[in-house]
C-alpha cells in the first residue's frame, strides 16, 4: 500500500508479530495492542517512525492487487510488485485512469457524490460540436461496452476511485485486469488511405491556421483523388466520410488542426490572474527545484578554490519548512532528485548532534503533492513510476511558467541575499554586483563548512522567521506552522515497506541474465544461488514467446529488471518475479575491491581512459587504471584551479559536518557524505590518527568529514602524498538489503 498512517485500526507486522492501533491517547501516545500474543503498549508517533524507516515494521496492503505470502499472517505483497515491469499499453491505462480522477480526488469527501461524479463522466465526453453548420450531429454510440482506454461512465470512475482510495492511492489498482480485446477501438481503414489521412493532419498541425473540419475534409478527397489517378478501377480508394474526419481530428487534438496557436506571450496576456494552489495541511503540496550556489568552495585540505556546487531543496508549501536538501559537485539528474526526495521522506533525528543546531529537523514522511518543473531530471520516467507506486502525485508546472512553484523559487533567493551574498567567495546573482571583487580569491568556506551553514541558516533562522504566503495564504513562522499541525493531530504517511520504499527511488535497467551473471558497463555482477531460478524461468519465457510477440507483451519481457545505486557500484537489485514469493535480491559484484564505494561516474571516467588507449576493457586493467588515475588528479588537484570542479568530483569531495564535531564515523553519513576510507596495508595516517583523503560520496549524496594532515605537509607539493599513492578511496562499510548507508536523511539511522 503506499500511503499508511498509524492510526486506528492500522494493522502491521513488527518482528514476525501482528501489531494493530486501537487508540489515539490524547497525550499525543498511540496504544497498540500485539493482536499475536496479546498485551498493549504505548508508543509514540516518532518511535514508530524511526522504526519502519530501519524496514522492521510492514503495514498491512488492501486493494484488488494485493495477496498473502506463506510465511505471513498478513497480506503484505502486491500481486503487481513493480509498476514498471507492466506492458506499455497497461501502463498507459492506469495513468489516464489516475487523470479522470485528479478532479475528484481534489474535491473534500462529502462533495464527492454521485451527481457529482455523473456530472463529471459528462464533461470528458461533451456533445460534439462541429464547426461548420453543414455537418450533421453525430450520434452516440448505442453499444454501452467500452474497450481499455475508452471507458469513462459513471460506474466505471466509481469503481476505479475506490479501488484507489482502498489500496492508499496507489498507481497500481488502476491497472486493466485485462489486454486489449475484439477490434473495437481500432482503425479499419484501408493501410494507404490511413497513411493519407496521418499525412494531411501532421502538415495542418506543422502549420496551425484557422480552418474548419470540412476543409481537412476537402484536403483528404483530394490526396485520395490524385492517388487513384494511378490505380486500376478495382484497386481504387474509398473516400472517408466527413463524420470519420471529424473523430480523428478530435484523436490528434482539435485546437492544433483547426485553430492557429496562439504565443505563450498571448496566452499569458489574455489569461486572468488568480492566486495559484493554497494547501490546507503541511505535507499535502511539497515543491522541489534545484540550482547552481552563488559560492565557491574550497578542499577541505589545501584550501584551494573547487568551484559552485548545486542545491537541490524540498519546500513544504503550507508551511514553509524546508523538507530536504542535498548539496553536491553532480549536475542535475535523477540522482540528485531520489537523493533529495529520500532526505526528505525519512526522519532526521540527529541533525542537532552533527551540525549543532538549536533545533531539530522535524520533518518527515511522503508528500502527497509533489511539484517540478520541466527540467530533464523530473520528467524521467523513473521519477513518474517511483512517485506513483509511492503514492505521490507528481505535478508538472507547464514550462515558462515560474510562478506554479513561486515559494521554493523564492526560497532561492531568501538564501542568495541571507546567507550566499555574505560569505566570503560569493560571485552574487548579478554580475554587475560583482565589480572588481574576486570570489576565487577570498573563498574561504568548505563543502563541510558551508554544509553546518546551511542547516543554522535552514532551522535557526528561516524556519524561524515569518514568511509571507505561508499559513494557507496568512503568512507565519514555519516551524510554529509545522508545530501546530502535530499537535493538531496530524500524522505522516509512509510507505509500507522502508526497504522497497529505497530501491524503488533507485534508476532502473533492463539486463539479460548470463550463466556468467549480469553485466552492467563492463562490470559483472553475479550470485549463482540466486540468479539461477531466475535465469531459468526467464529463458522459458522466450522460448515460449517464440519469434512472435505477443499483443500487449514488451519485447524485453524476457531480461531482468535492475536498478542501480549510481553512488555504490558494488551491488545492484534485481526483480526476482518467482509467482510463489516475489521480492528483490542483491547481487554483489564480482570484484568487490575495485567496485566498494565506486560511483558510476567514476567508473566511467576509468573506462574511457582505458577505451581511449585502444584496450580492451579488463577488470584488472581497470583496478590498475583507477589507481593511476588517482595518483594523476591528486598532483593536478595541488598544481592548478582549472577543473578543479572536474577533480574534486572524480575524487568524491563532498559536504560534510565540521570535521572537529565528527570522532568516530556513523553508520550512515549526512548529505554528499564522504565516509572514512579504508585503510590498506602499509597507507600512512595523519597525526589523529584519520586518512588526510576522502572516500566516495554515499547514494544519498550525504557528507562526511574528512582526514586532517600530519603537521608539516604541505598543501600544494607537486608530489602526492605516500595516502594518495597507497590507497584507494572507498567508502567505510557497504550497507545490507537495501543500501541504506548516506543521507537522504538518514542520519545515522540503520
């Protein structure tokens, strides 16, 4: 299920045993009672949560695709487990089903009646009304049957709208129980005279005037004259009819073939202006954007200028309170999104131990709403099938249009002018504003430092601030606002597994199963016990398949569905679709030393240089060709400021908490951490005893302090340093199923 709250008559499963919620205290306390042996405690809502975010707690799933596992007494499984692994044209249903419902969803439940709804099936699909006068009415269609991708009728909305509301407004209760059947709903126009009529439609939408149905009409007949001047009388064309034209032109979308479109400039002159969405209740809209800081960084060790890292930042709408963050040298991408998305889903509760604020980060649990604009990174379709089988509503503002998510937009520059423009090293927003100042010059501040600025400035002054439009609209200090919804009896949704809830925000490939295991940019992962079954039903899938493939069947039905954690390459997942107990299984790499804590960027960055020097790609070579790689930018990284932006992210330099607040490494390090590496035979130590390197970034993307130099190195020595030389950069421990080590708010949580 994928949004559940602990609330009454909440069942789950802790520690193999039956739990269910039967009060609410008025202390803010939840009493449970174990419905296995008998017996109540009480509990509060953090305890809880803290407890399912460590994957020991699974909530009860209900809803049409759900089903009961042997070996528990709940039904806790979906039938469907991944909503990716569907055929496109399911896919495809269940989103145009999530569509109709949006309007409904979006009104309170005692307006949601049957009028209302009958009311509502009308509006999708309107009497027709022709342009031109000439034409005449079409009638409806007297069948009542509808095909996969036509229903819209009352009942049909009605059953789908409690499907999903029971199953916790999850994606995959909409899917089609059933594949396309019959004919109806399909095209029976000759193959030549189809290609005439697509061939018209594309050149009036390449070329959008006004024009009415009649004149594309006219067009077709013409086409379809010149093409029967060349054809013998048996072989000759049937004109289409008028009404035929009508309903394709409706298919392609009427207002770019009959109507000329109009600018963005025109359309948004002519537009009224309106307030945009105000959100009721924290949580309910959470908008997410992502930038280049107006700062530049230096190492934390020569205190060289590295360059401008980029914020990726969470917004509670009603509030106000920063969700998520994560801050990072990796360009925007989908693995900057899951890292920031993850931060802000999973509790925070040692935020105040590592970055010494005076108040904790409260926040914590799925969004209902979560907006983006139309950047790449939030338009993939791993970040849709993650939101949808999350139970998120991922709402994509049209483009140009700034203002459908103007508080993280704001937010940008509340933190520009309260906090950038005041550190030394800053470049402004402006150029102009610069003047003779030079940043590279007076930058001072670390990625670790500026990562302990961030967090006083986000909790100790913004959250405590009052802000304008917050409150519904009223304005407020965001953490007051955060505060009153808790105590006004709100509780967070979270999803019912932890543990899938991480993978699922992980990229996603598709990949053969090999006797030698499955390989993943030259790298090949394999675990013989546990892909073996899997290898077999797979190839008794294709032989079954044979050479045709069936209708509604993806052509790759027969490879194994992977997702990757860019951050650690030491392991992937793979979907293990046994019929009896499907799950996800983890599959170490082959060789464990050179893949432990290597990101995929940097294990790219090793394969070219061996690609460009005509070699064939070899694990060994590779191994040699990091080492050799590192010695190189670590000389670089003392000589020159040129890509240092470049190195400092092959090199894995990420924030982290002030090195003095960290002695011993948790288990899982904040925001871009860079996590103690390693220490190999005969690598030499600083004088506290730390490597003077950092390790690789964890898949959160959290921080980690780094080593300090012995006393007397020097900074910029053109020579490396017998730490660089000795040792590769790795990361401190590799997490179980599933990889849980970084941030994303996983403050030193398991």
């Amino acid at each position: 299920m994928a949004r559940r709250r602990f609330t009454v008559g909440t069942r789950y499963i802790y520690k193999e045993q039956v739990y269910v919620v039967r009060e609410m205290l008025v202390n803010g306390g939840i009493s449970v009672e174990n419905l296995s042996y008998g017996g109540r405690v009480v509990m509060t809502q953090d305890d809880l949560g803290e407890i399912w975010a460590r994957g020991e707690i699974t909530f009860e799933v209900a809803g049409p695709q759900t089903k009961k596992l042997q070996d528990r007494p709940l039904a806790t499984a979906y039938k469907i487990t991944d909503f990716q692994r569907l055929p496109s044209n399911g896919r495809d249903e269940a989103w145009r089903r999530y569509q109709i419902l949006l309007p409904i969803l979006a009104r309170p439940r005692w307006e949601r009646t049957r009028e209302f709804i009958e009311n509502h099936a009308k509006s999708l699909n309107p009497d027709p009304k022709p342009d031109d006068s000439s034409i005449t009415p079409i009638k409806k269609n007297p069948r009542k049957g509808k095909t996969i991708g036509q229903a819209t009728g009352r009942s049909s909305i009605e059953q789908w709208l409690y499907a999903f509301i029971e199953s916790g407004y999850d994606i995959r209760s909409l899917v089609p129980a059933t594949d396309l059947l019959g004919g109806r709903g399909k095209h029976r126009l000759d193959a030549d005279l189809e290609k005439i009529i697509e061939s018209v439609l594309a050149e009036c939408q390449a070329k959008p005037k006004h024009r009415t149905v009649k004149e594309v009409h006219l067009l077709v007949v013409n086409r379809v004259a010149e093409e029967n001047r060349f054809r013998r009388p048996k072989d000759q064309l049937t004109l289409p009819g008028q009404t035929t034209m009508y309903h394709r032109i409706q298919e392609k979308g009427s207002s770019s073939i009959l109507k000329r479109r109009a600018s963005r400039l025109e359309v948004q002159a002519a537009s009224p202006v309106s307030p945009g969405p105000r959100p009721t209740r924290i949580l309910a809209r959470v908008e997410i954007d992502d930038t280049t800081l107006d700062l530049i960084v230096v190492d934390l060790e020569d205190r060289m200028p590295i360059g401008r890292p980029t914020l990726t930042f969470a917004l509670d709408a009603y509030s106000g309170f920063p969700c998520g963050v994560y801050v990072g040298f990796e360009p925007p991408s989908y693995e900057t999104v899951q890292a920031c998305l993850l931060h802000s889903i999973l509790p925070k509760p040692d935020c105040q131990r590592i970055y010494g604020t005076k108040h904790p980060w409260p926040t914590y649990g799925l969004p209902e709403v979560l907006v983006v604009d139309n950047g790449k990174q939030y338009t993939c379709h791993d970040l849709e099938d993650a939101c949808g089988q999350l139970g998120i509503i991922l709402e994509q503002m049209p483009v140009k249009k700034a203002w459908f998510k103007a508080r993280v937009e704001r937010f940008f520059k509340t933190n520009n002018t309260g906090l950038i423009h005041g550190l030394p090293g800053t470049t402004f927003s402006n150029i102009l504003d610069i003047g003779d100042y030079d940043p590279s010059k007076h930058a001072c501040i670390s990625l670790a430092g500026f990562m302990e600025l961030l967090h006083v400035f986000l909790l100790d002054v913004y959250a405590q601030d009052w802000h304008e439009g917050v409150g519904g609209g009223s304005g407020g200090i965001p953490a007051k606002l955060w505060e009153e919804s808790v105590k006004d009896g709100f509780v967070p949704c979270l999803h019912h597994d932890a543990d899938e809830m991480r993978i699922l925000l992980y990229n996603s490939e598709r990949r053969t199963v090999q006797r030698s295991g499955i390989d993943y940019e030259a790298l090949r992962y394999q675990e013989s016990v546990l892909l073996e079954p899997l290898r077999d039903r797979l190839q008794k899938r294709k032989k079954a398949r044979g050479t045709v493939s069936p209708e509604g069947q993806d052509e790759d039905d027969d490879r194994a569905h992977v997702r990757i954690n860019p951050a650690d390459m030491s392991s992937i997942y793979v979907y293990d679709d046994d019929p009896e107990n499907p799950k996800w299984l983890r599959i170490p790499a082959v060789d464990q030393e050179y893949t432990k804590g290597l990101s995929l960027y940097k294990h790219r960055v090793l394969r070219n240089y061996l690609l460009r020097k005509k070699k064939a790609v070899n694990i060994y070579e590779l191994a040699a060709a990091k080492q050799h790689i590192q010695e190189i930018v670590d000389r670089e990284y003392q000589l020159t400021r040129k890509g240092r932006r470049n190195m400092a992210r092959y090199r894995g330099v990420k924030a982290g908490p002030p090195p003095q607040e960290v002695t011993d490494p948790p288990a899982s390090l904040p925001l871009e951490a860079e996590q103690i590496p390693a220490q190999r035979p005969g690598a030499k130590r600083g004088g506290d005893g730390r490597r003077g390197k950092t390790g690789e970034g964890t898949s959160a993307g959290t921080p980690a302090s780094t080593g300090q130099k012995k006393k007397g190195e020097g900074g910029n020595s053109s020579a490396p340093s017998q730490a660089a030389t000795d040792t590769l950069p790795e990361q401190a421990a590799t997490a179980k199923i599933p990889s849980r080590e970084g941030w994303g708010g996983d403050y030193n949580l398991p």
